[in-house]
C-alpha cells in the first residue's frame, strides 16, 4: 500500500539528493558528507522497494544501471555537432582573431574563454525538462545511443532544475574523469587483475562504451557542459543572446558548467591560454588546450561556418604531454634509498616542454605489466614537473628479437643483494652507505636546496668525488680543501674557492634543514618541520621512543620506526657528531609550549556553519591534536555539525566525548 506518509518521503529525498548533486557537481561546494548521502540513497530505495509504483524515471535511484545491452544503437542528432578549427602556436590564434575583427569590422571582439576537456563529446537531449536521450558525437551527424549509460553519471541531472524549462533542448558537453576516480579504478583493475587505462581520456571513453551500465555506473564519471544544440524556450522567458549568458542559464538548470572568462581582445585570449597552461597540472581532470568563442550571438551568426566547423569558435591546444619514441636501452638506476628503479633511455623526444631522454619505468612490477622491451616504440608522457614516465608500448610496432627485460640479481653497482621487503614492490640494494651509488644519492640530497643548499656543489661534481675517494659520506664535504677541487674536471681555481665558501657558509643552518638533509626515509622537509617544532632540539629527537616520535602531527607508526632506526645504527651516530664537529649548527626551535591539545584524537563529521573542515582541522593541528578520518576507541573528541553521518552514532555507541560546533569553538577557547 501506498501510505500518504512514503510519498511524501520519497518527494523530500529526490529533493535532496538531487539538490546534493547539484551542490556537488555543479556549485562544487558539497554540503553534506557522503555517508548522509548514502543513508538518504537506502532509505529511497527502500521505500521504492515497497511501494514500485512510487519509482519514477528520473528517480536519483535509476541511476545504478540498467540490463545490458547487446548493442548501442545509432541515434541522428537533432542538429549536428560541428567540430572545431585548432590553433598551434600564436600566430594561428593571431591569424584566427584577424580574420573575425575583418569580417565583423570591429578593432575589438569580445571572446569567452573556456577549457578544453580532454574527455568524450556528448550529447544530453531533454524533453519537458526530463532527460530522454543521450549520444556519442560519432562522426557529428550520428552518434551511439548511450542514454542507459550517461543516466548513471551524477552531475547529469536527470531532470532540469527550475520552474520554466525549455519544451525541447539538446546540451552538448564532455564527460571526463577525474584524477582522483581514475587512480581509483586503475587501483580496482590492478587488484582485479584486469586492463589498466592508460590515461583518463580512454578510461572516460571506455567506461561511456559498456553495454552494462552497470559498469558505467561504478566508474565515477563527470560532465561539463559547453553549448547548447537545440532550444525550444517559451515565449515568457528572456531572449539569451550571447554564449556567456547561456552558460549562466546552463547552471540555472542544474546542470555543470566549467569556470569560464570573458575576455576582450587577443591579448586577453593569449594571457588566458598562458594561464590555463600553467595551471593545467593543477587541475583534477585533463585539459589539452583552451577554446575561444566570440560571445555575441548575433556576431557568431555573422561568421557562420566552414566545412562543419563553426568561423566564431577555435582551439588552441597546449603542446602534446604525450609523444611516440624509441626505447635505446633499459638501465637500472640506484637511489638514495637503494631502491632499483629501471630507467628508459630514450631516443630524444621533445615532449612537455622540454626534450627528455629518459623515462622512469617505476619497478619491476609495472615493467612487467607495461612489457617493455629494449626497440620497443613507447607512449612516454611528461606533465609539468613530474619525472617522464613511460605509459605504454605500441605492440604493432614492436620489431623481432626482442627479449623481455630482467632486473639484476645483484645490485648493478655495487653486487650487494637485493631484499623485497614484504608487500612492497620495491626492490632495494642491501649495500647501504658501502653503495656508492647510494653514497652519491645521499650526498646531493644532502647538498640540495631544501636541505643544506650548497650552492654550486652539483650532481656531476658529487659523482666525481665519490669516484676519486675524495668523500664517502656527507661529513666529508666540510673536510674537503680548495686544492683538492681545483684539481677536478672542469674545474677553474675561482669555483673551487666558491664552493669552500658555500659548504662554510652552509653550516651555519636550522633544525629542520639538518634534519631533512639527514635524508631519514620518508622524512620529508614536512614532516622535518614537524619534529624539529615537537621535539626543539637534535638530541631530543635522536633519544625519541617509537610512541614519542608518533605524536607528532603528521608521523605514522612507519615514519617513526624508520627515524629510531636512523638514529640506533652508529655509523649514522658518527656522521651526525663529525657534522657537530666540523661546525654545523643552528638554533634550537623553541617548543610552543601552548599545544593544550598535544596527542589528543579529533575526528570532524558534519556541516560546521562558521568554519571550513580544512580550516578546522589546521587550527587543531597547530594546537598538537591529530585529526583521524575515522571513530575508533582511541578517538578523544567528536567534532560533529549538521546532517552528520554515521561517524556521530559510532562515537555515540562508543561513547566517545562528542562536540558541536559551540562546545568546539568553546574548547578552543
Ligand atoms: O571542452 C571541450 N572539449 C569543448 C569542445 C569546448 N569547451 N567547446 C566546444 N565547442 C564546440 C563548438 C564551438 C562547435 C560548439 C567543443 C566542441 N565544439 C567539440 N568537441 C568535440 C568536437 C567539437
């Protein structure tokens, strides 16, 4: 039977879920925790289960996936969807606003600009504001229906939001994945033992290409919209007439729209694209350039078309992060740590940005996976800073002969063993500071900017001293004489005395720095940071038991395991007193004594009316409390605000003290 009382309900969680969705996906300000979501998700299904004829089509509950298909069917645009005309360098994006200030007869054109997803074009056909019908681009004319699969993609509201909703409307789009859902799955495959993804562009594809939307559904899609195809408005609602405008209508509807800019003139356009691309890497989800439209409608009309491609739109694309090489030879690389990482030698490829030679190849583990082999023709990618890696063979071009790459039994530099500690994929040298390749890693690390910053004491010089018995360990830099490096290799006697004069010049340096440079595994300059502000002296730290060391903010029981074992072993006791010795020092850090809240256990839950999370929890930090992501017994304090989730009964079950947002405020107090 169906009650008055479930109707009702099942009205008030459509609305909220679809209103999570909305805040999620489209203001991308989540207003509620996932838990809450979820909860609010069971309870609709269970009402649906109860009473089926309460499910309606644009339920938030029909987005799971639907029965297989055994195919997609073809599906004609309403109206179709143009490509769009690339722009490489700036004289093409030059050439590109010449021509439109000609043909419009203005000096300045008002552009919008926006990203250039690097996702899959789509199409999202609504009908009395319900979503009917959803297509691939294909060639532009036809497409894949894939309704059964774009229904389960969150940000795509099943029904448009808003009182007056176009009759009929088509809105074009990209759906992408984000970093963090592509990490994500990739994780799930490997652990599935199924196909990798090579990026999030053809994992976005892929998942856009199940026949089982179920599938679909688990793979955590995005869309963004970015024009409109067809628009049967009423005669009450106000003329759009320009891109901008229509964007704004776009979000009104409920649907997500990228972050756009109006710009005026080229040279706006071309200081947005220099923005964006350095920005790129920063964003959660690929983008391969940036489009420019002239925002005025009527203008665009003026321009019209060539072959397919709209005159008033274009696409300057960033360089390629992405390019096809050879692979030379595959060497194995010793790190500071000992860890074996195999390396690609590359035929010279300009990708990123730069020209890059080599590639990591992470471990024997991925090498294994990739299968690359010495002439192989691989995908190497390069984005931003990060070290170029090698994502893929090209297998159609693999030549005969080859033969699949084995790491070394031995450490190839020094014949040490090799140790594969449990449930790592590393593999590590067991040489330790007798590796000279270690010995070397340890010393430019030591040397390095963040750490002691010795100026002019690079890698190649570092390497050269090693090999000529000069120095074995970072204490033997500050015994190093000007006559010694002058005899060097490339040396002139003016740079020999300029590195005496920044290795003495270095001693004088801070705790954290010393402590950084000491290169203690996983000790970063962070975390470094952190145990000098603790613990404010060298000895202190070096006397830390196992549970002192996991106070501090951000040290897990791992951290401060490998930090008592840097400290107990005595050829590390003697490089620290001969460093003493030689003269290195610095201030003791004064330890803030007002951290009232050191060691204690705080996990937030909810919506905090005053404060962000983040906020919130930098604020415990720095009073020495540790913030967890999950209630246990260990937990002192609850921080719980509005519509929290499940996190606020497990503390009430195990009766941990519980805080709203006034009793925290209070607390800090
Ligand atoms: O972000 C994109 N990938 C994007 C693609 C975008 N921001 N705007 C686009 N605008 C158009 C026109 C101007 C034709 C409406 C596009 C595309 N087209 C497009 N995507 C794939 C083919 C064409």
């Amino acid at each position: 039977m169906t009650s008055q009382e479930n109707i009702d309900r099942a009205r008030v969680l459509r609305r909220k879920i679809n209103q999570a969705n909305i805040d999620y996906y489209v203001l991308d300000e989540p207003a509620i925790p996932d838990a809450e979501y979820d909860r609010m998700m069971q309870e609709l299904i269970a009402i649906e289960d109860e009473c089926p004829e309460l499910i309606t089509k644009d339920s938030p509950t029909q987005r799971v996936g639907a029965r297989p298909l055994d195919s997609f069917s073809e599906v004609k645009h309403v109206v179709p969807m143009l490509s769009l005309s690339n722009a490489f360098d700036e004289e093409e994006m030059t050439a590109f606003d010449h021509r439109v200030r000609e043909m419009l007869e203005q000096d300045q054109i008002e552009y919008v600009g926006e990203t250039k997803f690097d996702g899959l074009a789509i199409s999202l056909l609504y009908e009395d504001g319900v979503l009917t019908r959803a297509a691939t681009r294909g060639d532009g004319v036809t497409g894949e229906d894939v309704t059964q699969n774009a229904r389960t993609i969150r940000g795509i509201p099943l029904r448009l939001q808003g009182k007056s909703t176009p009759k009929r409307f088509e809105v074009r789009g990209e759906i992408v994945m984000t970093h963090q859902a592509f990490d994500k799955l990739n994780e799930k495959q490997k652990a599935k033992e199924e196909k990798i993804f090579v990026n999030p562009r053809n994992a976005a594809a892929g998942s856009m290409r199940q026949l089982d939307s179920r599938i679909t559904a688990d793979r955590q899609l995005s869309f963004f919209a970015y024009s409109v195809g067809l628009f049967e408005k009423d005669e009450q609602s106000p003329e759009i007439t320009s891109h901008s405008e229509m964007l704004v209508r776009l979000k009104t509807f409920g649907l997500p729209v990228s972050e756009i800019m109006v710009l005026k003139g080229l040279k706006a356009c071309l200081l947005y694209y220099r923005t964006m691309n350095n920005l790129r890497n920063s964003l959660d989800y690929d983008i391969d350039g940036v489009v420019f439209k002239i925002n005025d409608f009527k203008q665009q009309e003026i321009m019209g078309f060539v072959s397919r491609a709209p005159r008033w739109a274009i696409a300057y694309k960033f360089p390629p992060e992405e390019e096809l090489t050879q692979v030379l030879d595959i060497e194995v690389q010793v790190g500071r740590t000992g860890a074996l990482t195999p390396v690609a030698r590359l035929e010279p490829v300009f990708v990123g940005g730069v020209t890059v030679t080599n590639a990591t190849l992470h471990n024997e583990d991925e090498i294994k996976r990739k299968d690359v082999r010495v002439g192989d023709t691989v995908i190497v990618r390069r984005a931003g800073d990060v070290i170029p890696e090698v994502l893929k063979v090209v297998m159609e071009k693999r030549p005969d002969n080859t033969r699949p790459f084995k790491m070394p039994a031995k450490c190839p530099i020094c014949d040490s063993d090799i140790e594969r500690e449990e449930g790592e994929t590393v593999i590590r040298c067991s040489g330790g500071l007798y590796c000279s390749a270690q010995q070397v890693q340890a010393i430019i690390h030591f040397a390095s900017r963040r750490a002691m910053d010795i100026d002019g004491l690079g890698d190649k010089l570092i390497e050269q001293l090693v090999e000529k018995g000069l120095i074995n360990n970072v204490s033997d830099l500050y015994g190093l004489q000007q006559t010694q490096l002058a005899c060097l290799e490339r040396m002139a006697e003016k740079s020999a005395s300029n590195i005496i004069s920044a290795l003495n010049n270095s001693k004088k340096t801070t705790l954290d720095r010393f402590l950084y440079a000491l290169g203690i595994r996983e000790v970063g300059d962070a975390t470094a940071r952190s145990l000098a502000n603790h613990f404010g002296n060298l000895s202190a730290i070096q006397s830390a038991t196992q549970e002192a060391l996991e106070d501090v903010a951000d040290v897990g029981p791992i951290v401060a395991k490998h930090i008592v074992t840097f400290f107990s072993q005595t050829h590390n006791q003697e490089v620290i007193n001969n460093l003493l010795t030689a003269g290195v020092h610095w201030s003791d850090v004064e330890v803030k004594a007002e951290q009232p809240l050191r060691g204690k256990i705080f996990v937030i839950t909810g919506t905090l009316k005053g404060m962000k999370r983040e906020e919130v929890k930098q604020r415990l930090l720095a009073l020495g409390a540790k913030v967890s992501g999950s209630v246990s017994k260990k937990t002192d304090y609850v921080i719980v605000g509005s519509d929290p989730g499940s996190k606020a009964e497990k503390a009430r079950k195990l009766e941990v003290e519980i805080l709203d947002e006034a009793g925290f405020l209070s607390l800090l107090e």
